[in-house]
C-alpha cells in the first residue's frame, strides 16, 4: 500500500521536559501529542484487544512519559513508555488521525474514564507506577537514531527536512 507525500512525517520532535511528540506532515499540519494520549490510545493489542469489543480502558497514565522511539521501516515508529509498555506501532496513517481527532478522541477518553469510575492519576490506581513521570529531573536515555531517507523522516532530537 502506497502512502501519499503528505501522510509521510517532515518532522518529528519529542518533548521530554513536556512530554509531547510533535509530528509534522508534508501537507502543513503539525500535531503535539501528549505521551499520555499516544499511549491510551496505543493500537497495540494490550489497549485495543484482538477484536471488537475486547479494548481495554487505560487507567493511572497521566504521568506516563516516552523514554525511546524506533523507528519501525519506513512506515511507522514504536515509542517506549516509562511504565514499560513498547509494544504498539504507530503507522504515519494512525499518527495523522490521532493528530486529526486528538480533541475528540481525548473527550471519548475521558468520559470512558467517567462512567467506569476511573482516573489518569497513578496514585488513584493500583501499582506498578510507572518508572519515570513526566518533568523528572533525571533525563531518559536519547531515542535511536536512523539515517534520514526519503520516505521517512530522521530519528533525534529536532528532526526536520527542507520540503522539496
């Protein structure tokens, strides 16, 4: 399956102090996705489950972090969160449409979060918690680099390349 040039990233930064990932397309769009959204949102099997109807409500991630991202080929990157979750890869599509939705996606969380009686907060939720939170004066390891190509973006910590 092809990828149109604007669903490729230009860029890709993240945030440590802030814990966001900040992820620009070709078609302009820049997104800032907090590490506790990508991660509830993860399209790994753990939070998505293997059909419908088997997702799995993530609760206690609001100061989940991401210490580490690989890149996964050319179509995608695999972050590592600091409460040790690593296995969800997130396609340029899915990246795009979080970026997309993010706002509502957020609200359908949160009220997800609502009826089942549920909190963000780790302190709310029974341990582990996770082993580094966001803002923690001791920084993670650097993520992985890759060498840039032209079909997806380079690995570190300001990504970018001059739009042809």
């Amino acid at each position: 399956m092809s990828q149109t040039p604007m669903l490729v990233p230009t860029r890709i930064v993240l945030h440590k102090v802030s814990c966001v990932l900040e992820v620009e397309f070709g078609d302009g769009f820049v997104f800032r996705l907090p590490s506790e959204f990508l991660r509830v949102y993860s399209p790994s099997a753990e939070v998505r489950g293997h059909g419908p109807g088997q997702e799995v409500l993530q609760v206690g991630k609001r100061d989940v972090a991401i210490d580490a991202i690989e890149p996964v080929g050319h179509y995608a990157i695999q972050p590592q969160f600091s409460d040790g979750h690593f296995s969800g890869i997130y396609s340029w599509d899915l990246l795009y449409r979080l970026g997309r939705e993010q706002e509502a996606l957020w609200a359908d969380y949160l009220a997800r979060l609502d009826a089942a009686g549920a909190s963000r907060d780790p302190a709310l939720v029974a341990p582990p918690a996770p082993a580094r939170a966001c803002g923690d004066a001791k920084p993670a390891p650097a993520p992985a680099s890759a060498a840039s190509t032209s079909a997806a973006p380079a690995f570190g910590a300001a990504l970018s390349r001059k739009r042809p």
